[in-house]
C-alpha cells in the first residue's frame, strides 16, 4: 500500500503554489498533490498585472509555473474550477464542477478579493475591482471603446490602475477619499509630491472625496460624490483595498476574523488544515504583500516536509509603487508617534524626500521619494533591528558606513544575512538562490542573475541588495556589464548615450529610449531629465526642452516649499539692486500678500510662500530677469565689495562678478552653479567654497573651481592664476562649457572634479584654442537661450499650466 499522504490546495495563486514548489524541493515524495484554482490560468504573478495593463509585458510573461510544470511534477490541477465544499470529518473537498478529492494535508491559500464598495449602482457593467487577468483584459477592452476612467482609491492599486488606463489613452481620474496619496504608505510630504508628479504624467485627482452613488443606466455614466457634484466616468475601477476570501472556510467550520486565524506554524483550528498568503491572519494580521506570504509558504513548507523551523514570526513589510517616472518607496512603520523620532530630507530642486523613523535606536520605518536607491539597505536596517544610534545622519544622506568603524560595512552586513531571507520579496528570491546563480550558475551580473532567478524583474526596488549581494559572492569576478546604466531604464551609461545621440542624430527624449531601447518605455525621474538636459547641450539650437522630463521646479520655474507654496527669486547681478528695484520687490510683495521676504545666501531676495495661480503675474509686475533659483543652471555670482569702497581690495569684484553674471545668468548646467567673487585674498565672497571663485591677488586673478559649501564641504582647488579681466571671462566660459559637454546629469562640480581630476580638466584647458572653441559654443548655447518667464507671461497657452494644484474639477450637473 502507498504511504504517500494526499496534499489538497485550495487556490492556485502565488503564496499557495510558492508552498507547493518548496515542499517539491524538500520532499519530492511525500506528498500527491491536487490543486484547484477559480481562474482558468495556471499560477501566474500578479504583481505583474499593472506591468501588463501598463504595456511592455504580455500574460505570457507573467506565467510563474506553465501547464507542463503540473505535469512535470505530478501535480493534478483543476483550473477553472473552485472547491465550493470542505467535509473537515472526511476530509475530502468537492468542487464546483463536481470533483470529490480526499486529503491527508489541506491548504486553504484562496487569496483575497477587491473590495468593492457597497454603493448603490455599484453592480452597473463598467465597475470592477483589479485583481486578476479578467479584470486587466476588461480594462484593456474598455479603452478601446471608452474615453472616461475613474479609479477610486488612491492607494498602490489604483494608481497602478490609473498609470496603466493613461498608458492606454483613457482620460484617468483617481477619487481618493484621503487628503494625499498612498496614505497608508506615505506622508503628506512625499504623498503631495507624488500626486504633483502624477499630475505632470496626466493624472487627475480628486482628494477628500466620498462616493455616494454609481449612475447610469445598464453601464455606468457618472459618479456622484456626497458633496453632490459628480463626475463623468465609462469606467469605474475600484481599488480600495481588498478583502481575505473566507466564505468557503467559515462554512467549513474553521476560525476566522478578518482572515483565517493561524499559528506560527500556518495550522487553522481544524487538524490537517493549514493556510498561508492573504487569506490567513497570524497574529492579527492578514498581510497584502508578497514577500510575508512567501516566508509564511517557506515555513508550511517545511513543516508539510518534515523539515525543522522555528515558525513564522510576523513580516515587516515594505513596498515600492510600480509607476514608470516616479520612484517611491516606503517600509515599516512610517508614520511619526510619541516614542519616535523622525529625520528627514526635502530636496524641492531634484523632487527628493527621505525620511527615517526611529524607535529606541533602531530604525523602524522610512519613506522615500525621488531617489529610492536606498530602500533595499535602509529595509534591511529595519529588519535586522540593528542600533544605528549616531549614524541616522550619515545613513539618511546615504553615506556608504564602511571600514571607518562606524557601523557594519555592505560585506558585512552581506555576511551576517540569512541564507533564507528574501531578498526580491516580488519573486520571493532568497539570499541562497543569489548566491547559488552567482558561486554555481556563472552569473555575474545583475542582468544574468535577473534572468536565472527573476530577482530584481519586477519592481525593481531590490536592485540594490541584488548589486551588493553579488560583490559580496563574485568579488573580483564580477561581470563588466555591471557598470551601472544611468538609471533602471537602461544599461547605456552617461557616456556611451551622449555618443550615440551625437553619432545618430538623435533628437528627442523619445527617440533616444526608442533607439537605445530602454526597458521602461516612458523612462523614469532619472533619465528622462538627464536626456532633456543632454539633448539640450547636444543640440543647443535645435533642441526644444520638454517640459514633462524635468522636476517640478524646473516646470514650474519656481521653487516649491514644504506646505505646497513657491518661491520667486528674481535674479540681482552681483548681489547689487537698486531703491527702484527694491520699491518694485516690495509693491508685488504687499499686493500679492507674500508672507515672506528674506535675503538668501546668494545675496538676493526671495519671496516666499506663494501661491502656484499668482508666480506669472508676480513675474509680469516685477519685470525682472529670472535668479533661476529653482534650477540647474547659474545661481548666484556673490561678490564682496572690492575695491571701490573697501579699504583691502586689490581689484573690482562687484563689476567682475556682474560681468560674469550678466554674460552666464540664462545659462542651463548638469546641475547647479555657484561662483563669487573676491576683491582681495581675504576672501569675504567665500569664492573658495563655490563651483568658480575668483579671487583677485595683487596684479593678477585667481580661479578656484570644484568648491561646495553644502552637506559634504569641498575648499574649490587652484585652476589657474591670470593676469587680465579678458582672462578670466575667457577661462571661466571655456571651464564652465567643458563642465556642460562632460559631467553626467545632476553632478555637481564638486563631485566632477573628484571623478576626472583637476588635473584632467586643466590639461583638456590648457590649449587656448581649446578654450576659444569651448567659449563660442558657450556663447551659440546663451544666444538660443531665454528667460523663462518672460516666455511665460506672452504665452497665454504656458500661462494656464498654473492653475491651482488639483485641477481636475468634477463636472457639476
Ligand atoms: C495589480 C496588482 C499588483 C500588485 N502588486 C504587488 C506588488 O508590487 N508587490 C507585492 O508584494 N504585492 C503586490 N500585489 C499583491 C499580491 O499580488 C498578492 O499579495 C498575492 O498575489 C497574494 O497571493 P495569494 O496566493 O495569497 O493570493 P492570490 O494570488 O490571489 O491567489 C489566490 C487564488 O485562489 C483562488 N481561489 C479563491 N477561492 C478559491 C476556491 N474556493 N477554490 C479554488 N481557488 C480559489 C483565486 O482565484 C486566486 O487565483 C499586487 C496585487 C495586484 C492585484
Ligand atoms: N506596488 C505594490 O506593492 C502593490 C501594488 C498594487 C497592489 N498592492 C497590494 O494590493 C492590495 C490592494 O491595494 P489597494 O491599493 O486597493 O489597497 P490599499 O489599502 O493600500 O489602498 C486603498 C486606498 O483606498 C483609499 N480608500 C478607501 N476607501 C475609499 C473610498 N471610499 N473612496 C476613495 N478612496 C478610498 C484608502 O484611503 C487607501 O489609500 C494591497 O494589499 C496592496 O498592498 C501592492
Ligand atoms: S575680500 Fe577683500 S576686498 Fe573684498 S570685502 Fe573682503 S577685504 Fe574687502
Ligand atoms: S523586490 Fe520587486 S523586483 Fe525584487
């Protein structure tokens, strides 16, 4: 007789078939398997769902397991064909279609469904949830007949849901009852700065809104919202959350609350049945992501296998949106409490937010926006629970901790990992596969460990971990193509991209990611400003900035503060203004009821806490050039008095840095420019902390350059010493350009020079001719440049870009 014991699963989804696989691995032969699935399909990823409505990715290449794994394996399926019945004294389940199969071992793994909001009108044709291939084919159905999109819920799901209906060409409104997006996820901070960049991507919002009431007749028509207005919609996609499926379990006798009440060990109430994924709850909690569901699979596994572990213990989660164009990210406990403490950064020039929340020491949660980077290694922090007392500072600003004693270094902290911690919670890939592609497999790359393990295939977000995990195991192996792209988008770096848009005529952002073919077809917040900016210094008087590949500030030629207001600096040369110009700050600044007036650092005067509507006319009436204040491009030239009324100068540094600001003040750079200048070698510009100083020593001028005096301070480094004013025009633009053709996007010069070398920069300077060259495509660059406002306020088309934040006003019938 066989002693081979009869393993039922109930629901053929990711966390279910992810236990199956793990027990195949364990014990091959312990168990024959049925599985029942509701959907038709064979176990598939539907994290990838929002890939697929996005476009780029076919359901063919979100199937985990095709037909042929279940035979391969003896698996018995029946898809297409839900257990209705689970007799708990036979133990034997019935399905829908009739099929009777006994067990020894049941799963119950049923998943969740959408929530859908019980309103009236919520069953009209035209309202579903997004939850499976059904729900994606119907939406995709829907675009090609329908224009209208709402998505209520500004969640994960229904901006995903939103990204992909705009990918398909619908006119997509998200209703979110919640004042800022992602609300169980983010802050208010990082949530306005998301919903500003879903705005630039054509989203529409509508905050603070309840539905009361789906209408239409037979197909939905229109919402209508409590406040009585209403919006019209084809679509509706509901995505507020999701409920564990539990009806089959509570009417097979076994416990359940929100979900189906386990152990740490996935045992129910009833012996013989287990559960794992979103339909459990362990210890309050029924999860909603992949990663915890995958370690709770890991530990039924064992267990059905007969193998030890030490049972599951709670996940701390977290979780990237999978939005091309924007980098979100956001784990554990986000929110601020009483016991906490929070750090944070708001960089409004580059569109970054981080913040660390830490309890007792320890790092318990964070948000980041703009620049995830360092999400996989901040997770990890959280997870491993280390002290991180005195290093907050240096691990928010992303300063690698390594060999200065200050904290675990990335091969250690590499080292000290469990061999089965998830490292791509999307794919539910372990420190052990990586390493096995890696020491086994021949990988080594990232790219050739994507394709043998899929980690890093899905959102991305554990790119990191992946690039550290593979050092730590190939060390000097490691492959060439490494070498990091310019962005996730693709594998082209700085270089070869500024190359190959020169070498093929290449013109617009598009066209760039068509024929580099970039993996992500809209490019994300890395590339598509850095390719806008190339582009620009490729083509200077073809090329036309596109507006959608730059940061808000940039867009909005503004500053935008913390509570959502900007700031208008109007550019002051050499820090020198006048009584008719102060009268004209102060007439705009009392009529516009600026609440704010304050010198900034760079000797100008700054106009703080205005509203988006009001920057053109304020612009109009002040008639004054743009400070670029917002921009990567030229800020400020400080100069001290020099000279003409201080007693120690040697030469004129207010007309020398005019002169410079005059000739520089339109001009764009890969990041922004400081310079100042100095009258005598006391140095009161502090000329030595900027991009350029100008120093003035007796008879002759100093020109210090890769200086910065922000978070990482660098003193500027002698470029070279000249003799006349025409002298230092001449290497000043010719440096400047040089900067402009060679750093990468975003680079401060500091950084640059640190990268190439002063001594590089002043070889590739050295020949006059050289410089004269550099100097007249300076010079054709400034003459095709303008000044954005003055563009603005004769363009009645521009001028409308700056109607209030939410613009998407719902129709009032
Ligand atoms: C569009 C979308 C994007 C997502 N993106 C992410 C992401 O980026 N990261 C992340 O971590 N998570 C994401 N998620 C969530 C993730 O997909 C789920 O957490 C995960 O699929 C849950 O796995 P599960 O096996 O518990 O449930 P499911 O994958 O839902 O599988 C349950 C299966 O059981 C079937 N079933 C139900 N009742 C029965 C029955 N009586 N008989 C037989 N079969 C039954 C269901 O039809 C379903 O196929 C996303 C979800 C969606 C919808
Ligand atoms: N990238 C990812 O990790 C990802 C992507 C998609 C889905 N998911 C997971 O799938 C599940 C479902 O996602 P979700 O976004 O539906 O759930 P969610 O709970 O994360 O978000 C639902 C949102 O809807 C809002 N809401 C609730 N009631 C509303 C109402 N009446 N009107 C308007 N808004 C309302 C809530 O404030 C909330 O922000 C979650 O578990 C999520 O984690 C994850
Ligand atoms: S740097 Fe020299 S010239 Fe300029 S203000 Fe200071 S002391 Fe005077
Ligand atoms: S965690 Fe999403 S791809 Fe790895």
């Amino acid at each position: 007789m066989s002693t081979t014991k009869k393993l039922v699963l109930v629901g053929n989804g990711m966390a279910g078939i992810r236990t199956i696989e793990h027990i195949l691995k364990l014990a091959p032969h312990a168990y024959d398997i049925t599985v029942f699935g509701a959907e038709p399909h064979p176990n598939y990823n539907r994290i990838m769902l929002s890939s697929v409505l996005a476009g780029g990715t076919s359901i063919e290449d979100i199937v985990i397991n095709d037909w042929s794994w279940y035979e391969d394996n003896g698996v018995h399926v029946y898809p297409g064909d839900p257990v209705v019945q689970i007799d708990t004294v036979r133990k034997e389940v019935v399905s829908q279609n009739g099929v009777h199969a006994s067990y020894d071992e049941l799963i119950m793994a049923t998943g969740s469904q959408a929530f859908i909001l019980p309103l009236p009108g919520a069953n009209k044709e035209g309202v579903i949830g997004f939850r499976d291939i059904k729900d994606c084919e119907t939406m995709m159905q829907a675009s090609q007949k329908y224009r209208k999109a709402a998505v209520i819920g500004g969640g994960l799901l229904g901006l995903e849901a939103a990204r992909g209906l705009l990918n398909l060409g619908m006119d997509v409104t998200v209703i979110h009852i919640n004042g800022h997006l992602m609300d169980r996820n983010l802050d208010l901070p990082a949530g306005l700065m998301l919903q500003r960049e879903l705005e630039e991507q054509g989203m529409k919002f509508l905050l603070n809104k309840h539905t009361e009431e789906i209408t239409g007749k037979g197909r939905v028509k229109a919402l209508r919202f409590t406040d009585q207005t209403v919006l019209e919609a084809d679509l509706v996609v509901m995505a507020v959350g999701i409920r564990p499926q539990i009806e089959l379990a509570r009417n097979s006798g076994l416990d359940v609350n929100r979900g189906v009440i386990v152990d740490d060990y996935m045992h129910t109430n009833i012996p013989g049945i287990s559960a794992v994924g979103e339909c459990a709850e362990h210890r309050g909690i029924a999860y909603g992501l992949v990663a915890p569901l995958y370690e709770q699979g890991m530990v039924l596994a064992k267990r059905l296998a007969g193998a030890a572990t030490e049972g599951y213990a709670g996940s701390v989660t977290s979780t990237k949106l999978k939005v091309s164009g924007v980098d979100v990210f956001s784990a554990g406990q986000f929110k601020d409490s009483p016991d906490t403490r929070s750090i944070r950064i708001q960089d409004d020039v580059d569109g970054v937010y981080k913040k660390m929340v830490i309890k007792d020491g320890k790092l318990v949660g964070a948000v980041l926006f703009g620049d995830t980077t360092d999400g996989a290694s901040l997770f990890s922090l959280i997870k491993s629970g280390e002290d991180i007392s005195g290093r907050e500072k240096e691990i928010l600003l992303g300063v690698p901790s390594g060999g200065s004693g200050s904290g675990p270094s990335v091969a250690e902290r590499m080292a000290a990992m469990p061999d089965d911690e998830i490292i791509c919670g999307c794919n539910g890939v372990t420190k052990a596969a990586i390493g096995d592609a890696v020491l086994n497999k021949g990988c080594n790359t990232v790219g050739a460990i994507k394709s043998c393990t899929k980690a890093s295939a899905s959102c991305g977000g554990c790119k990191p971990i992946v690039e550290s995990l593979l050092t730590y195991y190939a060390g000097d192996n490691v492959g060439e193509q490494t070498k990091e792209g310019i962005c996730g988008c693709t594998s082209y770096d700085r270089d070869e991209i500024v190359a190959q848009i020169k070498e093929m005529g290449l013109k617009t952002v598009k066209e760039v990611m068509n024929v580099l073919g970039w993996d992500e077809p809209e490019g994300c917040s890395k590339c598509r400003p850095s390719l806008n900016y190339y582009l620009g210094m490729i083509w200077p008087t073809e090329y036309e900035d596109e507006r959608v590949s730059k940061f808000t500030n940039e867009r909005y030629h503004a500053n935008i503060q913390k509570d959502g207001t900007y700031s208008v600096i109007p550019r002051i040369y050499g820090g020198v203004t006048s009584p008719a110009e102060l009268i004209k700050i102060a007439t705009v600044a009392e009529k516009y009821d600026v609440p704010m007036v304050k010198f900034t650092g760079g000797q100008r005067l700054d106009l703080l806490g205005v509203q988006k509507e009001n920057l053109p006319k304020i612009w109009e009436e002040l008639d004054m050039p743009s400070g670029f204040g917002y921009g990567k491009a030229l800020r400020t030239v400080k100069t001290c008095v020099g000279n003409t009324f201080c007693r120690f100068g040697t030469q004129d540094s207010i007309e020398m840095g005019i002169r410079l600001e005059k000739k520089l003040d339109k001009m764009v750079a890969p990041a922004k420019v400081k310079l100042a200048v100095s009258g005598c070698p006391r140095n009161c510009a502090e000329a030595t902390i900027k991009d350029l100083g100008v120093v003035a020593i007796d008879g002759a001028w100093e020109l210090h350059v890769g200086g910065n005096g922000g978070v990482k301070v660098r003193a500027a480094e002698l470029l070279c010493t000249v003799k006349t004013d025409a002298e230092v025009e001449e290497w000043t633009y010719a440096y400047l350009q040089y900067y402009r053709e060679n750093a990468r996007w975003n680079e401060r010069t500091a950084a640059w020079i640190e990268r190439v070398g002063l001594d590089h920069v002043k070889e590739a300077l050295a020949d006059r001719d050289v410089r004269l060259a550099l100097v007249e495509r300076l010079e054709v660059t400034l003459g095709h440049t303008v000044d954005p406002w003055k563009e603005i306020i004769e363009d009645e088309k521009l001028r409308k870009n700056f109607t209030p934040l939410s613009g998407a006003e719902p129709v009032a019938h």
